[in-house]
C-alpha cells in the first residue's frame, strides 16, 4: 500500500513538473523583425515600442501567469528612445522590484534578480524604467500595466512584464 501512495505521489509530482513546462514558450532571434515573424510571439506579447533594429532577441512567456521576459540588444540612439519613453525608478523603487522565475532563465542578467536588486546601490549597472506602452496586437493594442526595461551600458536591454 505505501508504495502506491509513493508512485502515486511521484507520478503526480512529474506530471505537475511537465504541466508547468508545457506553460513555457521560449525562443532566439537574430532579430526583432525574425522575432515578429513568428505569429504566436508577435500577437501575443512583443512590445510594439521597440525599435525594429534591435538584435540578438531572446523571449520567454509563462502563458498561464501572462509573465514575459525578453532581452535584446540596441544601439545608444534606441535606448535613449526607450528612456524618453519610460519613468526612470529611484534606487528606492528598484530595491522593491521582484523579478518573478527569472532565476530559471539563462540569459537573465544575474544582476536583475534577487536578493541583487534589493541590494542594489549608486554602482547598480542598469538604468531602470517604468514603460506604459502597448503591445503590438494584430486588430488592436492594449495597455501594459506594469512593464520594466533595464538598459546597460554595453548596449543590452531586458524588458519584462508581470501577469497580464
């Protein structure tokens, strides 16, 4: 008997480990336009106010908590764009900021997740902005409630998104 509970319990454990997966679309693109192409990706959550140059564009959507995280490179004429376009936050802000999962992303920048931006400081490498942008949508746009760009000075951006 206790060993059905047990492969009762493993199964059940497996298929909730396999379900939380199958939640997950992730992609690489050696550009945004690349990127778009893909019809799932562009009609769900690429933010229609990245410029169309960007490159080197990794995504992630956790599609059951509408979560979504995106890198991607762009020149210092783009970031400043996204910069005019967004309320930069006070160390103050950054410090209460949680970066859902973004631990169980390889390309995440590790400065970017926890406890680093609770600890963040004058030496923080990013420029944090609020952005109130709408995502490209086929037949309409919505509003993001609460999305974020951090902008490093090498040139890399990381936008993400929670739950919509």
């Amino acid at each position: 008997m206790n060993m059905r509970v047990l492969i009762g319990i493993c199964l059940g454990v497996v298929f909730l480990v396999g379900c939380d997966s199958a939640l997950v679309r992730e992609s690489s693109h050696d550009t945004l336009e690349s990127a778009r192409n893909v019809v799932e990706l562009h009609e769900r959550w690429i933010p229609g106010f990245l410029p169309g140059s960007v490159t080197n564009v990794r995504l992630r959507r956790h599609l059951d908590s509408g979560e979504s995280w995106l890198r991607f490179d762009l020149s210092a004429v783009e970031a400043e764009l996204i910069s005019k376009n967004g309320t930069r936050l006070d160390l103050d802000e950054l410090r209460l900021l949680s970066v859902r999962q973004s631990d169980q992303i390889a390309w995440w920048h590790p400065m970017l997740q926890r406890p680093n931006l609770e600890n963040a400081g004058p030496s923080f490498p990013f420029a944090v902005f609020r952005v109130n942008r709408s995502l490209g949508l086929e037949g309409g746009k919505r509003a993001v409630p609460t999305a974020y760009v951090a902008l490093d000075p090498a040139g890399q951006a990381y936008y993400w998104q929670e739950g919509s």
